[in-house]
C-alpha cells in the first residue's frame, strides 16, 4: 500500500512540474539567430550585436523562431513582436 501512494505522488508532482516548465515556456523569449536580412543566411552573432535592437552594422539582423535548414532561417520573422513562444494558452506564428 506505501508503494501505491509513492506512485500517485510522483504522478502529482510529476504533472506539477510539467505544468510549471509549460507556464514558464510561455512567457519566455523565442529563439533567435543572427542572419542576413536579404539572403537570410546565418551570420555569426557579432553581425548583429553592435545595435541595441539587433540591426548591427555587420549587415545582420536577429531572426526569430523558425528553423534553419541548409544555413538558411525560415518560419519566423525579423520581427521579435510578430512570433510567439509557444505553451498552454499560446499558439505559435511566423511571418516572414
């Protein structure tokens, strides 16, 4: 019977924690990568770093969400407000 009450606990916090680690995704920041706004190539961060809205002088600009394939993004958007993190209660989106 010690066993059985040992399982329904750890189901409970078990589910209590994913709970939290879902609420906490959802309020966090989406991915982001340095790339070239025109051919939307990855760039190394330092080409994106030097302005403080992620539009540095070394031609990149952050991108975020999405994915990369073939050194390339897509799936997000240079703009940080059009894409959503997603969780419970968020739906994720990208513009491109």
């Amino acid at each position: 019977m010690g066993r059985r009450r040992l399982r329904s606990g750890t189901v409970l916090l078990g589910g209590v924690g994913l709970l939290a680690a879902s609420l906490a995704a959802c309020g966090s920041e989406p991915d982001k990568r340095c790339a070239d706004p025109v051919s939307r190539e990855i760039l190394p961060d330092s080409r994106c770093k030097s302005g403080s809205n992620g539009s540095g002088g070394g031609g990149g600009k952050y991108y975020y969400g999405g994915t990369v394939s073939d050194g390339k993004v897509s799936g997000g958007s240079f703009d940080k407000s059009a894409v959503k993190r997603g969780g419970f209660g968020k739906s994720g989106s990208g513009g491109g």
